[in-house]
C-alpha cells in the first residue's frame, strides 16, 4: 500500500509541478539577457520534478512497482519459470526454439568430427601405414553406428512404446491443465500450501535468526504457489520434470547398436594396451575415436520421424501454458524491465536489474531497522546519542603537558600501600579526565564519526592551507620554496597515501583524519594563492593611494577577492575528502559509513550499500547546502562586479 501510494505521489506531482513550471514562464515578464545568472535560477517546482523522476525510476527498474501493485506477481512468475525450466531441456532436443533436432546437430559435428580425424590420420607423418589402417578402421566402425540409431527398423517396441506413453502424458497434462480446478487440490493440501506460504512470507525481504543469533536479512522470492495460477504452473511444472527426467533417462539403444559399440571399445581398448610409449600418438587418435564413439552413445538420437509426436504435444503444451499466463505476461514485460524471474533448482530468483537494484519500499525499512539503537550495524547505531562526562571532554582539550611542567614530584604511594594526592597529582587528573563532573549528551555512531573525521580533515585543512596559499600568492620565496612540496604530493591519488599513513598512524581517528588533511590541505592552498595572485591590481594601488597599510590591503582586498576561490576550493575539498574516507574506512576501519558499506559488500547487501550510498550523498548535500549560503552571506558580490 505504501509503495501504491508514494507511485501515485511521484506521478501527480511530476505532472503537476510541470503544469505550473508551464504557467509561471507564461506569466513571467523575462527581460534578462541571455548568460544572466537570474536565467538560471531553478524553482522548488523543478527540483521536486528532478527528485520524482529519479525516485519514479529507482522504483520502476528495482520492481518496487510491481512488487506494491502486485506483490504476488513474482511468486506467479516463479511458477512459470518452473515450467520453462523443466521444458527447457526438452525443447533443446526439438526444432521449437531450435533450428534444428539436437540429434540431427549431434550426427552434423560428429559426422564432421570424423571426416577432420580420418583427414588428420591420413596425413600424419607420426604414423605407419599399419597404424593408419586400423585407426581408419575404427572411424569407420565409429562412422557406422549413428545409422543404426537412425534407421525406424531397427527401433525396438519397447523404446516406441515408452516414447507413445510420454507423448500421451503430454497430451494429458495439456487436456488437465485447461481445467479451471487442475491440479484437483484436496482440503487437506491446499490447508498445509497455506501454513507453508505464511511461513515463507512475502516477496521482498525475509527476516532470519543467523546461527550466532544476530538478525540477517535475504531477499527472497517465495516458492510455495500462493494463487491457484501459481499452483497450476507449479503443478504442471512437477509433471513436466518427471517426463522430461524419463525422456533423458531412454536412450534408443537396439542390439544391433550395443554390440558394435562394444565390440569397438573392446577393440579400441585392446590396441591401446598393445601399444608401447614410442606410439603415443597413435593411441592419442584411438583415445580421440572412442570419445566421438562415446558422444554418440550417450547423445539422444533417433530415427527422423520418430520424435514428432512427442514434439507436437510438446509446442501445444507450450503455447497452453502461454495463454494461460494470461495479464502475467504482460505485468512481466511491463513492470519487470532488464529481466525477469528465473527458476533454478529449488529456488527462484530476480535476474535483472531488480537483483542488484534494492526496492526503496526494503531499502527504507533496512534503514529503520538499522536505525534503532538496540539493532544498528554490528551493535553500533548508525546515529544516536552517548551520555559523556565532560570530564573526558577536558582531558581530551587540555594537554598532558601541563601537569608535567609544574614544580614539584607526582605522588608516591606510601608503606601501607596507599596513594596520598598531592597538587600536581590532582592537576593530572585533570588534565587526562581521570574524574568525575556531569554528563552531557554526545552523539555517537557511524554516521556521527564519518562526520568528524571528514570535519575535522577539513577545518585543519583549510586552517594551515588558506593562510599558506595566501602567503605563497604574494611572496616570492614562498610561493619557489613550498610550491615544488605541494606540486608533488598533489598529484598522488589519496589511496596511495592511505596504506603508509594507516601504518604508521594507526587504524583509528588518527590516521583517517591525517589523511583527510593532506587530501584537503593541497586544494585549499592552490585555492587561496589563486585567489590571492588573481587581485585586480587597480584595486590595490587604490588601497596604496588611499593610504591603506599593508595588514589593511590584505585584509580590505587580498583576502575578500581571494573569498570566491577559496569558498569554492572548500566545495571542492568536501567531495574529495568523502570519496577519500570511504577508501579509508574500507582499508582499515571498524566504524564509519565506509565501513558498513565494506561490511555489506562482502555479504552482498544490496540494500545496506544503497542506504550507505544515501547517506554519504545526504551528508555531502548538507555539507554543500551549508557552504552555499556562506557564500551567499559572505560574498554577496560574487557575479556582479
């Protein structure tokens, strides 16, 4: 019902936001020239067109549509995909949806097969005329059993009689099938499909109990029929396998053929063992014959004619059981795009886009279940808040240091085996947090520490990188001693870095953030020397002949024209250091968006790596969103000069 709604949703505000973008052009007095940014400027309207249209498609190629419209439609596909795999193998035998009868393309190669041996033979230098004579010989006995599979004569009754009784099973399941009340289901049946089916539960996410006892969840497509189509297919699809394993099991072996196949592996066998080491390669063509000997054998091959009843029933059932499908087919091509459902074994399965695309109707109720404190992603919440005594907040500011430059000895322990305070012990307690003061609320979790680390690489960044790229912009012997530094290191993709700073650093917050901060620092730098170096000079030498000291020119006109360019490195620098701290958290990490995803990755949850890769597009928007309206407080000028 909630998918049915949002769809519904989706649809009447696309076409509703369209209408009044329509409206409000037509009202709109437009007196700007062409390259104005107020030509630009979007509309509320059009961003919610723009979010629809993709949530409009994540919902149509993930099947959510089919899955809310109609959520048995997968179990009823999983039905008829039972049937076309148990009739699969029995099509691949006739001209249905091949060319040609498999046994006719088996005599073609082998036939073919023989004639290449029989060329290979005649012209090897390898061998003496005695071998070629007998390896000929045995070709051409291996040539001469396929038509003693072909030929109607030599068919036994019993093998006839075998393929009648399948053929007018065929024809009994197609007349049975077109009954409304097929497969003729007791009360007794039909109440243990409906305990089975409550049991399986619905398409889409299945909760189950792991053998550690934590929570998995599996998208599953559920077997047991749960209409009376699905359990016509399903039924239909039983019968089919057990004629198709019988089919498969016969094979048109004659007297006639028994013996000359073994009188040949007799012969074969019996001129390989009489061989010595320096004929390896005539016992290599002997070994070569008695496989095309053996292909023949195991092949499904038979007289011309003797197939074509069999196969008439079979592309009668077929066509049945397509109209029987009836609207199924046609909620399968129009709701089931890049793909379909597929039966294998036991089990069904989405093949398509539907596979690795999570439904958002699953993907939002991971994302509550992963939400809720008691569950989260291995037993860390993705957001929450941690009662912290600030205590540990001091000694985390206050260095240790502090207490170590004070005169004086830390506190020994006494004969009794107790430890008096005294001034600089109590200090070091309170420069390390060892004490107790009140608590306050924290946020904790991964979503929280992907946050501060990406904050924190950013704020030091910007710290030491804006002021030295401003200095390297105006200072000669800045700019030549730091830029061949900044140039080398810049280039190098931030993985690069990654191994050697986690190894020295360690794998916590040290290393990441560090990390971060070379990512950051080299952007924010290049973004304020360009910024610096690209004041217009005029401005300057008015600053100069209004009297304006240097401090006063760097302050007034260096630094607000240097504004657009290092706001915007500060965008740029955002982008980077997420896409960095995902690398990171998937090197070494036990916390983090980067890590859940990496987590997720190995057991294939789909919907876990979709829900990491919305919250790092909602955490860089908010990150963006921020900088936009610093910009626009800060540097109101921006495009007007």
């Amino acid at each position: 019902m909630f998918t049915q709604i949002i769809t519904i949703l989706i649809f009447v505000s696309i076409v509703g936001c369209i209408l009044y973008g329509r409206r409000l052009i037509k009202k709109e007095k437009i007196d700007a020239v062409f390259g104005n940014p107020e030509r630009a400027k979007g509309g509320t309207h059009w961003i919610i067109v723009g979010s629809s249209a993709i949530l409009l498609i994540w919902l149509y190629y993930s099947w959510d549509i089919a899955k809310g419209f109609y959520p048995k439609s997968a179990n009823e596909l999983c039905q008829v995909a039972k049937i076309n795999e148990s009739l699969l193998g029995l099509k691949y035998q006739f001209p249905i949806e091949e060319r040609e009868f498999k046994s006719t393309s088996v005599i073609k190669i082998e036939n073919n097969n023989l004639r290449k041996i029989t060329l290979e033979i005649n012209n090897s230098k390898d061998l003496n005329t005695q071998q070629k004579s007998n390896l000929i010989n045995f070709v051409n006995k291996t040539s001469r059993l396929i038509p003693l599979l072909t030929k109607d004569e030599l068919m036994e009754i019993s093998t006839k009689i075998k393929l009648k009784e399948m053929t007018d099973e065929l024809k009994l399941l197609s007349s049975n099938f077109k009954k409304k009340d097929y497969p003729f289901e007791t009360a007794v049946e039909k109440s243990e499909r409906q305990k089975a089916i409550l049991e399986e539960g619905g398409w889409g996410i299945t909760t189950v109990k792991s053998g550690t006892g934590s929570i998995e969840n599996t998208m599953e497509v559920p077997l047991v029929p749960a209409t009376n189509r699905g359990l016509k297919f399903d039924a239909a699809a039983q019968e089919l396998k057990i004629i198709s394993d019988k089919f498969f099991k016969l094979k048109n072996h004659n007297p006639q053929f028994k013996n000359s196949i073994k009188e040949l592996k007799d012969e074969i066998k019996l001129y390989r063992d009489n061989l010595n080491e320096t004929e390896e390669v005539a016992s290599t063509y002997a070994k070569n014959i008695l496989k095309i000997a053996r292909r023949i054998e195991f092949a499904s091959i038979y007289p011309p004619n003797a197939l074509n009843e069999m196969q008439n029933a079979i592309v009668e059932f077929d066509n049945l059981q397509k109209d029987e499908q009836g609207g199924l087919r046609l909620i399968d091509i129009l709701l089931f795009p890049a793909g379909t459902i597929v039966a294998s074994g036991p089990s069904c399965s989405e093949q398509g886009s539907g596979r690795w695309l999570p439904k958002p109707s699953d993907t939002f109720n991971k994302f509550i279940l992963m939400s809720k404190p008691s569950v989260g992603y291995k037993n860390i919440p993705l957001l929450w808040i941690d009662m912290m005594d600030v205590s540990k907040i001091i000694g985390f500011i206050l260095p240790d240091w502090i207490a170590d430059i004070l005169p004086g000895e830390y506190p020994v322990h006494n004969k009794d085996g107790f430890v008096k305070q005294n001034f600089k012990g109590h200090v070091l307690k309170i420069v390390t947090g060892d004490f107790k003061l009140f608590k306050i609320p924290v946020p904790y979790g991964h979503i929280w520490d992907s946050f501060m680390r990406v904050f924190l690489g950013l704020v030091f960044g910007i710290l030491i990188g804006v002021p030295l790229g401003l200095f390297m912009g105006l200072n000669r012997f800045a700019k030549g001693f730091f830029d061949p530094l900044i140039e080398l290191y810049r280039p190098v993709p931030p993985l690069a870095w990654a191994p050697l700073i986690i190894s020295v650093l360690g794998i916590d917050n040290t290393g990441k953030v560090f990390l971060l901060f070379m990512v950051s620092l080299s952007i924010m730098i290049i973004s304020a020397r360009a910024g610096a170096s690209g004041t217009q000079l005029s401005k300057i030498h008015a600053a100069h002949s209004l009297g304006a000291s240097k401090k006063q020119i760097l302050r007034y006109v260096i630094f607000p024209n240097s504004l657009p360019e290092i706001l915007t490195g500060i965008r740029v620098a955002v982008g980077m250091c997420w896409g960095t701290l995902v690398a990171a958290e998937f090197l070494a990490g036990t916390t983090g968006i980067g890590f859940v995803e990496n987590v997720a990755k190995k057991y294939f949850q789909y919907e876990v790596i979709w829900i990491t890769i919305f919250i790092m597009g909602m955490l860089g928007l908010l990150f963006d969103v921020t900088l936009r309206k610093i910009i626009d407080k800060t540097i109101p000028w921006r495009g007007k000069g």
